[in-house]
C-alpha cells in the first residue's frame, strides 16, 4: 500500500471520492497528506473529519515557488509519501516537487486535453459550443496540463446544456474514473508513463 499525497485547492470533491474508495477498500493507498494553498477551503475540513493530516501554506507568505516547494517536499517526505495525486489543485506544479517525484504526480481535468487546458475548462468547452467534452487524466509535467494522457472519458453535451448540469455529469465521471485509474496506476507504478492514452 503506497503513501499518497492529495492537493487541492477548493471544496475536494475528488479527495473526498478518494478518501471513499480507500475506506471502501476499493483503492490500495494511504492518504498520508493533504496539501492546500488555500486556508479557507472546504478540503481542509474534509482532511479533518477523515483524520488526514494537512499542510496548509499561503504562497504569498514565500518569495518563490522554489520557496514554498522545498517545504511541502520537506512535509512530503517526512510522511513516507510516494505519489502526488492532483485533485483541484489550482497552481502549476514547479521544478522542485517534479524533480523529487519524476513520474509520479497525476492530475485530473474537466475537458478532454489538450482541448481546453487551464482555467474554466467547464466555461471554455460552453463558450465553444462543443458536442463532446470529458474528463483527462494525465501525468505532471512542466506545462499547463501537457503531461502524457493516462485515461480519457467522454460526455456528450445536451442542446440546452447549463454550467452546473455539466458539471455535474463531469464530477460524476471524475469520482469514479480517478479513484480507478489511481488503483490502476499504484500496481503498475510508472511502467505505463508516457503510454499511450485510453479514450472511453
């Protein structure tokens, strides 16, 4: 069982969907540490309620991202922690935390990559009037979600589709498709980095 680590930035619906698989047994990790740049988000309560340990920083409170990087490696570390599991964490990852864990940190986005990457993937994909959108899982790298594809899933949008009916068919696809595939990717290591993507 491997000593994962979760950031987020927001509500943590993802953390949560993963905190349940785990205490389902559905998902062989221990959730060592919860990361969050932001002091008030409901992840927090959410580590709390589970017993998970949190690290909280504010990022205006360092002169760089090397700065506050060097200490959540330093927290990281000091909690056995293996892989970095990405769950709405809303700042670009930097060279400090991809050199310590080189394969071995995975995000979640709402749109099928390298369709609308970065902010408001929801609102790009209305604004475009797409048919089709989804939900990628993929590797960290240096950029703005261009890492290599893991898993990729589908949802079609209606005619009269909303922000929130979209979200919600995103959200539902995302707490089952990212508990599996961490499964997934936690007994198969890093032999499938770079691997071809599967589209569902």
């Amino acid at each position: 069982m491997k000593n994962i680590a979760v950031f987020a930035s927001g509500s943590g619906s993802n953390f949560q969907a993963i905190i349940d698989v785990i205490q389902a047994g559905e998902l062989d990790a221990n959730i060592s540490i919860l990361v969050c740049d932001k002091p008030n988000a409901y992840a927090i309560k959410r580590a709390r309620v589970a017993g998970i340990p949190s690290f909280i920083f504010n990022p205006k409170d360092y002169t760089s991202k090397e700065d506050y990087e060097k200490d959540i490696a330093t927290e990281l570390k000091s909690k056995g922690v293996e892989f970095v599991v990405l769950a709405g964490y809303m700042r670009l990852i930097g060279d400090t935390l991809l050199e310590e864990y080189e394969g071995r940190i995975v995000n979640i986005h709402p749109s099928l990559l390298p369709d609308f990457p970065g902010k408001d993937a929801i609102g790009q994909a209305l604004d475009a009037k797409v048919k089709v959108s989804g939900v990628t899982i993929h590797f960290v790298d240096k950029g703005m979600d261009t890492g290599p594809i893991i898993v990729q899933e589908r949802v079609r949008l209606d005619q009269f589709e909303t922000r929130e009916s979209l979200q919600g068919k995103i959200h539902s696809i995302e707490h089952k498709l990212y508990p599996s595939t961490l499964q997934m990717l936690l007994t198969q290591g890093g032999e499938i980095y770079g691997k071809k993507a599967r589209t569902n």
